[in-house]
C-alpha cells in the first residue's frame, strides 16, 4: 500500500493512496460535456480489486487527523445494510439525460438520491417537481457546487446551503425536508469531518451522505466513459448496504440502466431516508 505509488505505475482503473487525496483535492465535476477521455488502460482484474479495497478503505483508512474519520463521525452515513443499496446521482448539470433513467427506475420499482446542484433547479424547477413526483429523494449539494474548504467562510456555508433549499423550494412551492447533504468535491470530509461544515448541517436538520463506491474516481477519472464498462462494473462489485456514487453524465445514466435490472433483482433500490429512516442513529 505504498503511499508514494503515483500514477506512472497504475495500468488499471482505481484508486490508490498516493494519489486519492490529490484527485480529492482536485476533484470538480466539469459543468458541460467533458472533453474525449484518455485512452481506457489496460484492465488487470486483480489491480482492479485491489483498488476497489484500497478505495472502500480510504474513506475510513487511518491518518494524521485530530478528529475520527469522516465515516466514524456523528452526522455522518457512509454504509447502509443489505439487502438495501443507495443509489445516488450528483450534480445534474446534464438534466436532459435524467427522464430515462427515471423512467427506468420506476419501472423497476427503484428509487434514487439526487444531489443536483441548486441552479440547475432554478433552470429547470420542473425537475424538482418530476424528482419529487417519482418518489426520489433530493439532497442539498449546494447551489453553484461550491467547494466550502480549505477555509470556510460561514457566510459563503450558510448562503450556498440555503440558496440550494430556496431553489427547491420555489420550484416546488411547498417546504421541503431535506435530510442530506453532500460536499462538492468531498471538501471538507476527506481525512476528517470539517467542524464548520458539519455544524451548518446539522443546524439544518441535515446528515452528510458520503458513499462505500464511487463510480467517478473509480472508472471517469481514470478515462472509462463506456456505459457497458460502467454496467459490468454495477453488475460486479456493487454489494448490499452500499451507497453509490453516480454521476449525471451520459456513460454513468446509460451505465446504470443497463445494470438495474440486475440491480433490482438482487438488491432494495432505496432512497437515502429508506436506508437511514429519521427515526434511527
Ligand atoms: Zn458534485
């Protein structure tokens, strides 16, 4: 588990140590159409499940820290139990993709988690009210995905966490009670959870939804965008209990359709409240 392997070693999708926390660091979902990828490498299986390991681990792997780890803290859920699976789609900075995979899941009798920025809300409120209509869930993912650390700033918190609650909530002209959050870029609970953040969160009734799998540092950052590859991928290592994170992207959207029946068939396809009801720790 060398920390210091870097990439110039890696031949297969994963993550590793050396460079987990620098793609954390550096990780922003692009806002159009990403550029062609980089030639998918090689795929060794057994360099693939080591580094599913190392990435499972990594979200509670020990390091300098004054605090516990993100997913030993109060206030956070990484990891439901089976037979649930969570599944979860971050930004939706590409709505247009979205009817299909919701029409797909509720044929399969599936719900979702989405944590779609604010704006893209405001742009399309139609999209809240067909979210909600679904029976998904909504989470706050803030309301321009800002990054709120290294330093932040409780107003920039406060404003970007309630810009995203007023863009629903205009959208669907009603309250809504939202119970998830999730940090842009994971900023702020990568090695531990970040006080201020976590309090803005909790002043607000909200919990941190993190993840046991993630598809974009697993398999988009590493240049596969093949919606097949992302479907074997679902199909093999996905397990009960897991939290996963998806994207809106269209290799991630076809991916994930593809995969659900298999999905469906073997897991509970439950929103974040379903495997975390508000009445449990
Ligand atoms: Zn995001």
């Amino acid at each position: 588990m060398g920390i210091h392997r870097g990439p110039a070693t890696i031949r297969s999708p994963g993550i590793f140590p050396g460079n987990l926390l620098l793609l954390l660091l550096g990780a922003r979902w692009p806002e159009t159409a990403p550029p062609p990828g980089r030639p998918v490498p090689d795929e060794d299986p057994r360099v693939l499940r080591q580094s599913l390991r190392e990435a499972r681990r990594g979200l509670s792997r020990p390091r300098r820290r004054a605090g516990p780890p993100p997913c030993a803290t109060p206030g956070v859920v990484c990891r439901g139990s089976p037979p649930m699976v969570a599944l979860t789609f971050d930004d939706c900075f590409l709505p247009h993709l979205m009817e299909p995979l919701l029409q797909d899941l509720e044929a399969a009798g599936a719900r979702a988690t989405f944590f779609c920025v604010g704006r893209i809300f405001r742009a399309h409120p139609e999209l809240v009210r067909r979210l909600v209509a679904g029976g998904h869930e909504l989470g706050n993912h803030t309301l321009h995905h800002r990054v709120l650390t290294p330093h932040p700033d409780p107003a920039i918190i406060d404003a970007e966490l309630d810009g995203w609650q007023r863009a629903v909530e205009e959208a669907l002209g009603q309250p809504y009670p939202t119970r998830w959050f999730r940090p842009p870029g994971m900023a702020g609970f990568t090695t531990e959870a970040d006080p201020e953040i976590l309090e803005a969160v909790r002043r607000r009734g909200m919990r941190v939804a993190l993840w046991t799998l993630d598809i974009y540092r697993t398999l988009d950052r590493q240049g596969v965008r093949d919606p097949e590859r992302v479907a074997a991928f679902l199909r093999e290592h996905v397990r009960g209990g897991e939290i996963i994170l998806l994207h809106i992207s269209s290799w991630n959207v076809e991916g994930a359709r593809r995969a659900l029946p298999d999905l469906a068939a073997r897991f509970r396809l439950v929103t974040l409240s379903e495997m975390f009801p508000p009445d449990a720790p």
